[in-house]
C-alpha cells in the first residue's frame, strides 16, 4: 500500500510563490507614458529608495505623505537649477501596484523636461552608498507586482490585452483577466483537483481500514467530479479558443467580378477612402488588407482582384485572381459582391460561381452581396425578389445569406451590417457571454497540461490503478499553478484531507 510518501518525495512541486521583501532590488523608475509632446508625462518609480529620490529631486527632509497629491518644484540633485513643477503622488508598500513604495511625478509632458528629469534620476545611483537606482527593464513594474503577490499570472496578462485592446470587444475580454475573474476560476478549478487528490490518498492511505464497497464508491465520487470539471474546463478552453480571434481580428475577404463594386463597399465599410474605386476592370491587383471596427468586433477586410475567366486578364491580373481565391479559403468570411445587372449564367463568369460552390463545399461562411440595386426600378420589387431567387439556386446559397445593398444609395447597408454583427458573435461565441480571452501560453498549459493530466486519470481509472491516477492529477494541478504562478504544498493536501474527510477515526 503506498501513503503519504508519493506525496512528500515530489518536493518540485510543493513551494509556494514567495512573497518578494528584499530591500537590496534596486530601484527602478521609467516614464509610463508615451514620449512625446504632450500635456503630461508621468514617471514612475518602484522601490525602497523611492522617498530618497522624492527627497533629493524635491530638495525636502521630510518623507512624502502617502496618496496624498503634492505639488513639488523639481530640482536637479546637483546643480541648482529648476527642472519642473510637477504633482507628486507617494504609495507607501504593500498596497502598491508593485507591492513596494511607489512614486509618481505627473511632470509637464515637453520632450526636454521628461528627459532633464529621468536624467537627474539617474544622477542619483550611488552603489557606494548602497543605492541603487535604474531604468526598468521592459514589464519589470508588472513582473514586480507579481513576485510581490499583487496580480498573478492572469491579472498581469490582462493588464497587457488591455493596453493592446483597439476595440469594445476586446477591451471587454481584456477585463475578465484584469478584475481577476480568470484567475478565480482557476483557482476554483484547482480546489476541485487538489479535493479530489484529497479523497484519492484517503483510499491509498487508509483503503485497508475500509471495506472493499467503501473504496470504490470514494473512487467513483473522485471520478465524477473529474469527469464534471473536464466539461467545464474544456468548454472554457472552446470559448477561449473561439474568443482568440478577438485579438488578431475576423478576416472577411471581399470576393466578385471585376466592377463589381467590392472596392466600394470596402471604402463603405471603412468610412474612408481605403481603396482605389473605378470603372476600369481590374483596377484591383493585389490583396489590400484594412483593419476595421465593426460593431466592437477588430476585422480585417481584404480587398481582392476580380475573379474572371483568366483568358480575359494579363498576367499579373491571373496573379491577382489566384491570390484571391487562395485568400478566401483561409479567411474566417467570404463577401461575395454582385451587382444586380451582371448575367452570373455567361461563361466569363464561370470560374468566379465555380469558386463560390468550392467555398460552401468546403464548409465556408459565405455571405451574398447584391450591389448596385438602385439599378432596378424600385416599384418593382418582384424583380429584385426573382433575381434572389435565382441566384439562390444558381450559387445554392440560402435566401437568408443574401443582401440587396446599394453603395450609391446606401439601401440595405445596415441590415447587412447587422447581420455581420450577429456572425461575428457566433464566430467568436459571444452569443451568449462577455468575449473573453486568455494567452495562448495558457491555452496550451489548459490542453497539455490541466486536460491530458485528467484524461490521464480517466485511463488509470479504468485500470483500478489508483496511485497512478492520482499521480495524473497532480500534473493538472501543477498546469493550473503555471497558468496563475502558483503551486501546491503537501501541507495543503493533507489539511484537506484532514479537516473535510473527518478520517482521524
């Protein structure tokens, strides 16, 4: 019978992530914000020397009064001449950002003052004197405040999806990791397994002071909750995967005929003059690439060259045909623009409707785009119906995925960006929850890790082999400790062992 020992001679595992109180780190300072002419520029400064700095640069003997605004003359520390007049703000550690004393000088934000003032900074290293101040390094305040226990892993990797964030949705995802949601999912998640490993090594250690029926029931209640916590993690993990495209955007290629009007759409779409629009067929070459914020969602729309039969095009218009039709089958959407007065059923136009079947056998999402309807008499809205009708039939496409639009006219422009909406959530699964996102090193950690070592469970199980199984549940919860920079002490296993399952009989 194995005991305890399985547990305590893996030690790697067991240390906790240590709170940082040395006082020796040196200080570190950097300007937060961006350089460059502004209102203001604000530096930062994270350390035990933090009031010295504050003393030196604002010639006063008296520590700074912390979160409390001051406005202080800014000196240099060796010569006498004034460099800003600036407001103070002073954190004393540990409710920091960083977790250690904190200040902050809100300069004026010219060129020249930011500059004299980081420069009078670093005018006052002394190691002889045991100070020692330097420029941070790149995301070593946020690296700080994790070593200090302010944000774990997940906190700290919101905090950079929120500056990267360009729109609504990604802002909004950025939030779940920031407020800590992530990281309180997480950690439930890892109070499950670390129960789980609980019961488990109170069959292994006392299986032999129980009945046979007793053991099994134990292990079927630990196989439960794992089975429930798979479910949950893995469509965590869909939702995160679904949600990644949030970040990197929606790729839409805009497909059609030449003089189709893809070009004005585009330009419709970007509320610009993104692409060049013109009669002559085959003004568009190349892919032109333009990223929009549609309705919160980041999309990058793709302007494509007209897709004709290549004995009607020269030789870097075939080029621009073939990357077109290669686009479409790696983006996330397909627009397919046609104007209402082109005959699809004329042998020029049978590569383009051939491209079109491709994509929907293919398992492509495709939306029909019927330009120019102006061109119909508009009392007669059964010729505008028969001609849905008839492309419906002739692309088997569903009515429901074509859109009478005009970009002259602007009809129908928001139905079809309403509905563009609407896929944009189904794509992201943001149908029904708040987009959110984790870092892929995260998601890998959640699939490789936390899930494998489940499913690892799952198949020890199945063979009674208990040790083994408990021992695939550990490298689920050390999955989840990388994830938030956290690990497990066996003390902590043992207390729940203890303390939830009364065994001390």
């Amino acid at each position: 019978m194995f005991s305890r020992s399985i547990l305590v001679g893996q030690a790697s595992w067991l240390s906790k992530r240590s709170i940082s109180s040395d006082t020796s780190s040196p200080t570190i300072y950097a300007l937060s914000t961006k350089l460059g002419r502004a209102a203001i520029g604000v530096v930062r400064i994270s350390g035990s020397q933090s009031h010295y700095i504050y003393n030196k640069l604002t010639r006063t003997t008296n520590e700074p009064k912390a979160r409390i605004a001051s406005l202080r003359k800014i000196y240099d520390p060796e010569r006498d001449i004034l460099l800003d007049e600036a407001l103070t703000l002073y954190f004393k550690s540990p409710k920091t950002f960083t977790g250690e004393d904190l200040l902050e000088l809100h300069l004026h934000g010219g060129n020249a003052i930011v500059k004299s003032v980081l420069q009078a900074i670093k005018k006052l290293h002394d190691p002889q004197q045991n100070i020692n101040i330097r420029y941070a390094e790149q995301g070593e305040f946020s690296k700080r405040a994790f070593m200090n226990g302010r944000f774990d892993l997940t906190e700290v990797e919101g905090i950079r999806e929120m500056i990267d964030a360009e729109t609504e949705s990604q802002r909004i995802a950025a939030l779940a990791s920031l407020k800590g949601d992530n990281k309180r999912l997480f950690r439930h998640w890892r109070e499950e397994i670390v129960q789980t490993i609980a019961l488990m090594t109170t069959i292994i250690d006392f299986g032999e002071d129980q009945h046979l029926d007793d053991s099994n029931e134990l292990f079927d209640q630990a196989a439960a909750r794992v089975e429930a916590l798979e479910k949950e993690i893995s469509t965590f993990l869909q939702r995160a995967q679904a949600s990644d495209i949030l970040l990197k955007g929606i790729n839409i290629t805009l497909l059609g005929p030449p003089n189709a009007g893809k070009s004005s759409l585009l330009n419709i779409l970007a509320n610009k003059e993104a692409a060049i629009v013109s009669d002559i067929a085959g003004t568009t070459r190349d892919i032109i690439d333009v990223p929009l914020d549609i309705g919160g969602y980041k999309i990058v729309v793709g302007d494509t060259a007209g897709i004709r039969a290549p004995e009607l095009a020269d030789k870097i218009e075939v080029e621009g045909i073939r990357r077109a039709k290669s686009k479409s089958l790696t983006g996330d959407l397909a627009l397919a623009v046609i104007p209402v007065n082109l005959d699809l059923t004329s042998p020029e136009h049978k590569h383009f409707v051939d491209h079109i079947k491709e994509l929907k056998e293919l398992g492509k999402l495709i939306l029909i785009v019927l330009n120019k309807e102006d061109l119909l008499v508009q009392e007669n809205n059964n010729a505008l119906k028969k001609l849905v009708n008839e492309y419906s039939k002739l692309l088997e496409i569903p009515h429901v995925q074509i859109f009478p639009v005009s970009c002259v006219s602007g009809a129908g422009l928001d139905k079809l960006n309403q509905h563009l909406i609407e896929l944009f959530r189904a794509i992201t699964l943001t149908d029904d929850h708040d987009p959110m996102v984790i870092s892929t090193r995260a998601q890998d950690l959640l699939s490789n890790d936390v899930i494998y070592g489940i499913e690892q469970f799952k198949y020890w199980k199945n063979q009674d082999e208990i040790v083994l199984a408990t021992e695939s549940l550990r490298q689920s919860v050390e999955g989840i400790g990388k994830i938030t920079g956290d690990t497990i002490g066996v003390e902590e296993v043992l207390g729940v062992v203890f303390s939830s399952f009364c065994i001390g009989k």
